[in-house]
C-alpha cells in the first residue's frame, strides 16, 4: 500500500471522527493510510475488511508509517498508544481531551524526552483552530481570559430546549445521532468534557497544569423548562460556558457552569453543536471564534490540519509554561477569593446543605422544589458543590448585575407558561 510520494498514517479508531479523518483525506493525494485499527471484528463497517486490523502493535512497529492518529474513545487504551508512540520518538496527533488533559505533564515530559510530537488540536473544540491560535499568534501576549462553550452536545441539547421546546431526553438522543455526543453521555452533559477542554486552553493560554477538583464544575443534566423559561423571561440563555480567566491578583479562576448569558454576549447566539471562544489579550483585545464543536467532518478537518502541520514538523512549544532552576514546572496560583453569583432549582429541598452563602434569597412556588439565588466565595462553593450536585440540583451562574428581586419576579412571570 506504500505510494511512492506519500506519507503513511496509521489511524486507531474508526468511530464518527476516524471516518470523518478517512472522508477528508480523501481530498488529499499525498496522504496514504496505511492501516485502521478497531477493536470489534463484529461491527459493520463502510470499508472493506482488508483495510482493518486489529492489533495495535501491528500499527505501531510498522516502520513505515510517518505518522499516527490516535481517535479511540477509550482514555486508557489511547493512552496507551500514545505513550508507547512518544517513546518511540514518533509523531502523533489525537483528539482524546480527557486523556490529554490528565496525563499532560507526562506527555510534553514524553516528547521532550524522545523528541516526537503530539498535537491536538481536535480535542479542543472540534473545527476551531484554538490550540494553534493561542500558541502560534498569542505565545507572548498576555492573555486575561479566555471562555466559550466547548461542548457541542450540551450546547445542542440547550437551543433545542430554547428555541423547539422539546424534552431534554429527545434533544440528548438527537445530538448521539448526529454523532456530537461522546460514548458516554455523561461526559457532555456533566460538564466533563468542556472541563478536559478548559484545561488543555488553560496550559495553552496561561501555563497551567490544572487538576479537575481544582475546577467548579456543574452540568445541564438536570434543568428543567422552569429553568429555560425563567432564562428567558429575564431576557436571557442558559449556555454551558466553561472560563479560564486571570483575575486582578493575578489568580486563575476555572468553571464550567451553565450560565445566563445576555444578548450583548457572543455567547448568546451560538447555537446547536457551534462553539464559541472569546478571547480577551492584553493588547488586542476581545477577538471570538466561532465553529463548528462537534461533528464527524469538522473534527476530521480538525485532525488533517495537525496531521499536516505535524509533517511539516510543527510542534506545540507551550510557550506559557514557566519552569524552575531545577526545570520544574512552575505552578499558577489558582483563585479562590472571588465571589460567584448562583441560581439554584433542587427537587430535594430537605437534603440541601447549610452553605455558607454571603447573601442568600430563597423562593420557589412548588411545594417539591426549592429555588434560591446566593452568593459565595469561590473555595466554599466548589467544597460544597458535590453535596449541593446530590439534590439534583440544577445550578446556573448569573452575571453579578443581575439581582436576585430580578430573578424572583421572573419566575412568577413565566410561571403560567410552563405550569
Ligand atoms: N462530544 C463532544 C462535543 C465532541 O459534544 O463537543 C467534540 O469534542
């Protein structure tokens, strides 16, 4: 199968972004692959058998291959592959944001080490050239925040709560079948993924190796049409907006949570499986990127563009990372201070726990369900989310110049609508 001009690729995985990887290449002549290596033997698949194995070693001991692309859903196994890949000094792009962005201190120690490459840039917001443009263009600048919704599925789950008023399960179903939704749902809907994706941007943006736990976390799984029509009878959405952003002691602040957003944000007209990134950058100000998230195609796009780059030998040169004299990473210092402004709607209002709010207004007019708008420090709301996330409760941050008399008199303004 070796042509004469073109470099090999051996791809692992042929799931909605390896066959989106296969269908864009075939729009370039100088790229062979090689091999696809899938796990089941059973699955019918849109290629002719011989173009499959099933041993990943057969891949990656074949010394003709220029070039690996690691599109497995399984972390551990793609781990696997990708370590064993950088300690062979070879190249390799993936678009596994939860491996990455968990094993990402071992994966530059990889290549610094053996002196291959790895790129990703399909991890991250599947069409947006973000990793590329915060390292190529921004490497220097100072940036003070960089936010958006990362993850397509919840973002299309959103718009169609919003704008079709259908249920939660229909639009989750129709964002699977569009192949938007990782294997497992959760991932999306919990906020998990848009946090792996948040913490490759913070390495990226501000140098930050950062640990999940670190992050406030919540997801759009248990909202409700009360929540949807309360956002909009303040005249907002509820958007699922992950941030990273430097505050004015100089500390990261790091959240995903669905948040009300206003017409006067880009946020707010990002629709269906779209991101969106806004960018603030010490002199260039606000820029926003916008693409498509999610999808078979744009991610494959996604991966030809770092399967490219990689053989022209680009590589990430993290050039936000500060080390020590002894070559050691140097940590951010993470915020904790700064306060967040909350709205919460719990269908177990007897389990809430006693949170040590600043201010607090409770309301509500069903006899099962408790809604409150607080607010409180950032270090006791993430030591109190897991307790609060048990009352499966729905939790959405709210810009600080919305009050809580605002929040209270739009519920009872919409309360006919969705009775
Ligand atoms: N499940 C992801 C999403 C796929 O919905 O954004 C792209 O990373």
């Amino acid at each position: 199968m070796k042509s004469k001009s073109g470099k090999r690729i051996g791809i692992f995985g042929f799931g909605c972004v390896g066959q989106g990887l296969h269908d864009v290449l075939q729009d370039n002549p100088h790229l062979n692959v090689a091999r696809i290596c899938v796990r089941d033997r059973e699955k019918l698949r849109t290629l002719p058998s011989h173009h499959f194995t099933y041993d990943p070693q057969e891949l990656l001991q074949d010394e003709s291959i220029d070039l690996f692309a690691e599109l497995i859903s399984d972390p551990e196994e793609a781990l696997l592959i990708v370590r064993q890949a950088l300690s062979a000094g070879k190249t390799i792009v993936s678009a596994n944001k939860k491996m990455i962005s968990e094993n990402l201190s071992e994966l530059v120690a990889l290549q610094q080490e053996f002196g291959g490459t790895l790129l990703y840039e399909a991890a991250v917001c599947g069409s947006i050239p973000i990793l590329r443009t915060l390292e190529a263009y921004y490497g220097n600048e100072p940036l003070q925040e960089v936010s958006g919704i990362l993850n397509g599925s919840s973002n299309y789950i959103l718009t169609k709560l919003d704008a079709e008023g259908i249920s939660y399960d229909e639009a989750l179903a129709q964002a699977q079948a569009l192949g938007f939704a990782e294997a497992d749902p959760t991932l999306d809907v919990g906020g998990y993924d848009a946090l792996h994706k948040i913490s490759l941007i913070a390495a990226h943006a501000f140098g930050a190796v950062i640990k999940p736990e670190q992050v406030v976390r919540a997801g759009i799984q248990h909202i409700s049409r009360r929540d949807v029509a309360l956002a909009q009878a303040l005249g907002g959405r509820i958007r699922l907006v992950a941030t990273a952003k430097l505050n004015q002691n100089n500390r990261l602040a790091l959240q995903v949570l669905p948040t009300l957003v206003f017409p006067d944000s880009e946020l707010y007209y990002v629709e269906a499986e779209f991101n969106g990134v806004q960018l603030q950058a010490r002199y260039a100000g606000d820029q926003f990127l916008k693409g498509r998230g999610a999808g078979s195609h744009p991610t494959g796009s996604a991966v030809w563009a770092d399967v490219s780059a990689a053989l022209a030998g680009y590589k990430y040169t993290y050039p936000k990372f500060r080390y020590n004299d002894e070559e050691q990473l140097k940590p951010v210092a993470l915020e904790e201070e700064d306060e967040l402004k909350v709205y919460v709607r719990t269908t177990m209002p007897e389990f809430l726990p006693e949170l040590p709010w600043r201010e607090l207004t409770v309301f509500g007019t069903e006899r099962r369900e408790t809604q409150l708008v607080g607010t409180i420090s950032r270090k006791d709301f993430l030591l109190y989310l897991p307790a609060l996330k048990q009352t499966i409760a729905f939790i959405a941050q709210i810009p600080a110049h919305v009050s809580a008399e605002q929040v209270v008199n739009a519920s009872y303004l919409k309360l006919e609508e969705v009775a």
